[in-house]
C-alpha cells in the first residue's frame, strides 16, 4: 500500500485515495487505486424531543426539536393507523394555527433528516380545551330611574377563574367580584366582561347596557331636608338647562345654570342659610320651557 488508510480504518469525512503497487518476482510494478468517499460523518441526535402541548380552542399550538446533523425535517401526524407526513412542514417546530376539538389528543412526530440517515423522534400530543362561557344578568330591568338600582352578575362555565370588568370599554381597575352591585343611574354605561378559565382560555362576554329610563318627573331629594338636596331629571347628553328656587312667597332665592352630561345628571343644591318653609324647585330648558316643578320643605333643627 502505497497511500491511503488501511483496513479497518475509520475513515474521515470527505474523499480518501488509497493507492495500491504490485511487485513481481522479476521487479516488474503495476499500481491501482480507488477512493472512500464519507458523506455523513455523524448521524443526526435529538437533545430535545417535542413536549405534549395543551392549548385553548381557536388558539396556535407549537411543537419543536432541536437536533444536531440535520440537514431537513418532515412532521408526521398519527391518523390512528400509521404516522403519515404533513405537507409542508419541513421545519424544526410545526405551528398548527387555530386549533379545534377534534384535535384533541392528537400525536404529532418528526423525522430529523441527516446527510444519509433519519432518526425518529418520540410522539407529542396536543390537547386542546373548549372555551369557557360567559354571560352577563342583571337582577332588574336595565332601564333605571332615579332611586332605582340593580346588580350585574357573570354567569361562567367552568368557575373558579378571574375577570376584568369594562365600562364603556375602559377596564374597572381594582373590581374583581363576578357581580357588580347596587347600579344605579349614577352607573349608566356600557358593560362588558373578560373571563379566564382555570384552564387559561378567554372570553369575552357581549355587552349589556344600563340606561336612563326617559321621564318628565322631575327628582328632587331628600324632602325634607336642611337646605342641602340633589336635583335629578331625564336629559340628553349636552343639554343646557336653568334651576331656580323660589321661596313661598315667590322670590327667587337661588338659580343656577349648567349643562347636563350623563342622562340623569346629579346637580347639589345648598340654599345656604335660607329659613325653613317650603319651597318651589323649578327647572327650565334653554329656551325657558319649564321641564318641571317639585315643592320641597326645608326644616332647620
């Protein structure tokens, strides 16, 4: 042997040129050759095998190898006979998008493609949970009037989770319960909740909302009272009204002017030292059309 590696050698990656010479008993010499030609000099090794993966309904599951020597992948999913292969997944992680229930339980491989050999991974399975149900009830009648209240409670399935709370698409920072208690019209809006199972799958309820049930009544409390009383009466957004308190004998002895915001805005009124008797709340629109009028009594202890 004139080059190359003898036998039993291991042989490195790459080409290896083993040349041979033959010696007759008359000095005469012939050589040959041939070649080693090692293309994979290592197989492919899976250090990390793909884990089981529990996701929500409607949401991604990931499944991933990592592995040395390889120059492919090919993802297979068990059709209750055989692994079969996935088209198109030929990468190290198999995304499978939006996921639904008859998914659940399904096993998922991947074969790791080296140079001139492929190693199997072990099976995954991918579990999949339902979402979780929510529903908002309200205890009375969603139309309010001053004096009125009611309580929205999230009805879920399965219990045990958490929730945020929305008004008026603005989170309720610091409300945790899964009943909102004691609404009134101070509390009209829009509402919605966000529930998490313990499962960690979400949704979100549809809204439900509180109004102001329209009235002519005008809302004057407490009567009696010690000169201090709220006003209250059904309005539009922006409405610019006029309040004037007259005294028995008709004299004027308060007004005020303002705007409304919510329906049924609150206005405080504080007749200040004004003495006990009765006296007439009247409220007027911006083109002095009179809304209403209360008597109300001021007693001073």
């Amino acid at each position: 042997q004139v080059s190359g590696l003898a036998g039993g050698a291991t042989y490195p990656l790459g080409v290896t040129t083993n040349v041979w010479r033959a010696t007759d008993a008359a000095g005469n010499t012939s050589t040959c050759s041939f070649t080693v030609t090692v293309l994979d000099v290592q197989l492919p090794v899976i250090s990390v095998q793909p884990s089981n993966q529990t996701v929500c309904r409607g949401t991604n599951a990931t499944f991933s190898v990592t592995s040395t020597n390889a120059l492919s992948y090919q993802w297979q999913a068990f059709n209750g006979t055989s692994f079969v292969n996935i088209a198109g997944a030929t990468g190290s992680s198999l995304v499978l998008n939006s996921v639904t229930l008859s998914m659940n339980t399904n096993s998922y491989r991947v074969n790791v493609i080296g140079l001139c050999t492929t190693v199997t991974s072990g099976f995954a399975t991918l579990y999949v949970n339902d979402l979780p149900t929510i529903t908002l009830v309200a205890s009375n009648p969603t139309l309010l009037i001053p004096g009125q209240s009611t309580d929205i409670t999230a009805v879920v399935s399965p219990t045990g989770g958490s929730i945020v709370w929305f008004k008026n698409g603005v989170v309720m920072t610091g409300v945790t319960s899964f009943t909102l208690s004691g609404l009134t019209v101070d509390d009209i809006g829009t509402y919605r909740a966000v529930y998490t199972d313990p499962n960690g799958c979400v949704m979100t309820s549809a809204n439900l909302e509180l109004k102001g049930e329209p009235s002519d009544k005008l809302f004057v409390y407490p009567s009696p009272n010690s000169g201090v009383f709220h006003v209250r009466f059904f309005n539009t957004v922006n409405e610019p009204a006029t309040l004037t308190v007259f005294d028995s004998k008709g004299a004027r002895v308060y007004q005020r002017n303002f705007v409304t915001t919510i329906p049924y805005s609150s206005w405080d009124v504080d007749l200040g030292k004004s003495s006990g008797g009765i006296y007439i709340v009247e409220l007027r629109n911006e083109n002095g059309k009179r809304l209403g009028a209360k008597r109300i009594v001021v007693v001073h202890n």
